[in-house]
C-alpha cells in the first residue's frame, strides 16, 4: 500500500496548490437527472415478460454476512475494468484483492476483488497523520467475487461504492466503506438470480494484510 499512500499524497498536495477544480470537472446535474427520471419512467411503463426466476419458487429474503482475510496483492494504474478514469484529470488507480472468506447462505468461499479509486478528487480529513501526512478520503467502487468451491461451484458477485480512508489515526491504513448491490446478471450458479444489498468494509494494513466483513440482506432466488 505504500505505492498508493505516497501516490495520492502527492495528488492531494497538487489540489490544495491548484486550488478548487472546475465546474466543469462534476458530473452534470441535468444529465444526472435525466438518467434517474429515464430509469423511473421505464420501469413504471414497461411490460416485463415472466422469466425462468420469477416462474420458478422465489426463496426467502434472509441476514446475510460474511467475513475473510486476504491481501492486496497489486496497485495499478488506470481503471479496475479498463474503461476511461472519469477523475477530474483522469488520475485513477485500481487496487486488486484475493483471499477466503466464509458467509451466510454461501459457506466457504474464495474471494477477489477489484477497487477503482479516484485519486484527483480526494479530501483531508482534518487530522495529520506519521510525518505529518494528512489522512484523506477519496472515492471508489469496486466488485467483489465470491467463488464456492467443489465440483459446481458458484459465484456471487457484489458490486459496491463508497469512501476510500486513508486513517490519520491508524498509521494511515486503508479503510473501504462501500454499499453493496448483488450483481445478478454475473453471479453464477446457485446465485444466478440472486438479488441482494448491504454494506461491505475492507481494512488493509502497512503489509497488505486484509481484512474483510459485509452485512445486509440476500434473497438467492430472486424474482428478477
């Protein structure tokens, strides 16, 4: 993690030289709302045939919770999937994550995961750190994929948005707060019509050492 802590330094210092970004740096409020009304709209007036999930028996919606541990085991440049950074100067980086995890409804499970951060757009949190760095706040999102093992295994996807800390309090370690939603068109198997949401946290320490927990709620066959 030391290449990323000492990477977005550096670009929280050149924001607080170049002072605030352009307006025209933010997304655009009428397209936003445009986006949202389209989305409301559609679903208010479409007619939606019946498929194979919706005929079959839907299961109950249950608790659901995971933890793991694992590594952070990359830091790249650019986007997790390869699509353009959206930073105001299209500075991003892409955090990558293995390890096992054991949850709810899913058993023991392999897991990875990959965290786009955008690293122009970070925040102080007010609070200095080791050697006087400040601990900060930037934005990300990221998908996480849970992986069953044995001769069927299945896959649960989560994708989540949220806050990436860097903690002035914890030696600057990184902190990953996101919302989750089930991704059911790429979870496979058992979880093919899965749907679900909660929240999902990742702690990684100076040695890359992960720790990771989510809580919500998981209907593994949904209606949709």
């Amino acid at each position: 993690m030391f290449a990323l802590k000492t990477f977005v330094c550096l670009g929280i210092l050149s924001l607080i030289a170049a002072g605030t970004a352009a307006a025209g740096d933010h997304p655009d409020p009428m397209r936003i709302r445009a986006a949202l009304e389209h989305r409301f709209n559609a679903n208010a007036t479409a007619s939606h045939p019946t498929s194979d999930a919706a005929a079959a028996k839907v299961s109950a919606l249950l608790q659901f919770t995971l933890h793991g541990t694992g590594t952070n085991s990359a830091v790249n440049d650019g986007t997790c999937s390869g699509k353009v950074c959206t930073a105001s100067m299209a500075d991003c980086q892409c955090l990558v994550f293995s390890g096992n995890l054991n949850a709810t409804q899913l058993g023991n499970a392999s897991w990875t995961a990959g965290i786009t951060v955008n690293t122009d757009d970070c925040t102080n949190t007010g609070t200095s750190g080791p050697e006087d760095v400040p601990g900060f706040c930037c934005f990300g999102d990221g998908v996480l994929d849970a992986t069953t093992g044995g001769k069927s295994p299945s896959t649960l996807e989560l994708s989540f948005t949220g806050p990436v800390c860097l903690d002035p309090n914890a030696n600057l370690d990184t902190n990953v707060q996101g919302g989750f939603i089930v991704v059911t068109g790429n979870s496979t198997g058992k979880y093919a019509n899965s749907a679900g949401t909660g929240q999902l946290n990742l702690f990684v320490a100076d040695d890359d050492t992960t720790y990771v927990s989510g809580n919500g709620v998981l209907q593994v066959v949904s209606p949709f």
